[in-house]
C-alpha cells in the first residue's frame, strides 16, 4: 500500500505544526488571523492552544513591549518548546493550562486567538465560556478550525471519498465538525459574532497534501476500522498518486466580540 507519494512516517506533532506555519498555507491563514485580531500596543493577547509557539513572536510584535501576551497549552513538551522560542521576548509568558480553566482573573485579556485547538478539546462550548470570561468587554476573539466534513478527495468511486471523509470525520478529529459550529457556540458563550471567514484550501499536489492530510496513514487507520477493505484502499491509493489529484477543505476563521 506505499508510494514514494506517501510519506510513511508520521512527523513528530512539533515537527508538523512548524512545517504547516512555514508553508503557504499556513502563513496566508494565520496573517489572516493576525489581521482580524487587530492587536494594539500595549494590549493583553492570549494565545490559547500555543503549541510550541509558532505564532507567540507576531503577537508580541503587534502588542509591542508594553504589552502582554500570554501563551497556555496543557502539553508539558509543547509548553518547553514556546518557552525556549520566546526566551528572547520578555513579553511573552508561557504556562501550562487548559483552555476549559484558565488560570487567569475576569475581564483581565484584551484579545485571544485559538488556532486549530477547539477541535481537540473535551467540550468547546465550555472553552469558549472561559475565554469570553477572561475577556474585557469589546475584547476580541479569533478561531481558526477545519471543518472535517467539508473533506472531499477527487476519485472516479464516490464512495470511497465518502468513505474515507467519514472516517476522518468519525474516528480522527475530536471535534470534526468544529468549524461550522464557532458561530453558533460563540454565541452561545455569550459572544457577538461580526464576521464568519471560509477559507477553502485546494491541493492539487498529492504530495502536499500528504503533508497535511497524512493519506497513506489515515487509510491504513480507515482499513483497521472498517471504512476500506484492502482492496479498496489500494484502489483509492493507486488513483490519488496517478493524478491529475485535487482535495479540498474548508477552514473557518471567526471572530468573536465579547
Ligand atoms: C493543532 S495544535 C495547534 C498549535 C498552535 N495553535 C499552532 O497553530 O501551531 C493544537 C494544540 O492545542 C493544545 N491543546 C489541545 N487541547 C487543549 C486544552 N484543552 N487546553 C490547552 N491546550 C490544548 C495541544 O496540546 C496542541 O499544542
């Protein structure tokens, strides 16, 4: 079932976060981000869900040295990673928390971003409570997160494109449905919600899209759960690396106001 298309390793989770912040992608999305936040000298900024603080430099910018910003993740590993990257930053502190409990007083943060977190997490409807709790009033929220379902693969059996979005769907990502649901959870919390942003990414290397999506990988992982026989994986396999390829799936980024 392996190509020299696939990569048949799977990158360590700090290695494939950095490589996503690198490419085109991910820098065009998380500028984008960046943009809505509309960070202000001297303002308290959150970054929820750091990682191993890919976006914690940019943010220290935006606010410059007046400011605040304050990474949490609840990954010891992730949390020693965005502290050694922002050594340099005395504005930026990072401390180990979760996103459903912050260790922070009401109303003390001016702006806070969640990048592909609320996916993961056990309850976003309770995480968005939190956040719109540490908040100040007109303070701004921005979340960037996939909708999984929105996952579509070009092959000549439909069914084995639905069958391998659902698998990602069901069995993958926590919260696969994440992104058409911020709206409505954010308000929900107790958010406005001024702008919900579609941002649809098209792959039409099979290669990059590997990067991201992991294809071999995962459709070893759908044949162990029963969305692919053998057969079918190795048809589904065959066409993706024969090309033309093209994937697509939707990010939503949006804004919340509290
Ligand atoms: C896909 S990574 C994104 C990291 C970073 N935002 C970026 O864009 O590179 C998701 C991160 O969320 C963190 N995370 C997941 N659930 C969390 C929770 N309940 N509280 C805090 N962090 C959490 C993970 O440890 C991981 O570092």
């Amino acid at each position: 079932m392996t190509s020299p298309s696939f990569e048949t390793a799977k990158p360590d989770q700090i290695s494939y976060l950095d490589r996503l912040a690198a490419s085109d992608l991910g820098r065009s999305y998380k500028q984008r981000m960046l943009d809505e936040l509309a960070v202000r000298a001297g303002q308290t900024v959150l970054d929820l869900g750091c990682g191993p603080g890919t976006d914690l430099g940019a943010l220290a910018e935006a606010t410059t040295a007046t400011g605040a910003v304050l990474g949490f993740d609840r990954d010891q590993a992730m949390v020693d990673a965005a502290r050694a990257r922002t050594a340099d930053q005395p504005v930026v502190d990072v401390r180990l928390g979760d996103i459903h409990n912050l260790a922070l007083p009401d109303q003390s943060a001016d702006r806070a971003r969640t990048d592909r977190v609320l996916q993961h997490v056990t309850d976003p409807g309770l995480a968005l409570a939190e956040i719109r709790r540490v908040l100040r009033p007109g303070g701004r929220l921005v979340m960037g997160e996939p909708d999984w379902e929105t996952l579509t693969v070009d092959h000549p059996d439909g069914a084995l494109t639905h069958a391998y979005t659902r698998h990602v769907a069901d069995e993958v990502v926590r919260n696969a449905g994440i992104g058409r649901q911020l709206a409505r959870l954010a308000t929900g919390a107790g958010f406005a919600v001024p702008a919900v942003i579609p941002l649809t990414s098209v792959f039409r290397d099979v290669r990059v899209a590997d990067q991201v999506l992991g294809l071999e990988r995962t459709t070893r992982r759908a044949v162990t759960a029963g969305y692919f026989t053998e057969e079918a994986a190795e048809r589904w396999l065959a066409h993706l690396t024969q090309g033309p390829f093209l994937a697509a799936v939707t990010f939503y980024l949006v804004v919340a106001e509290a």
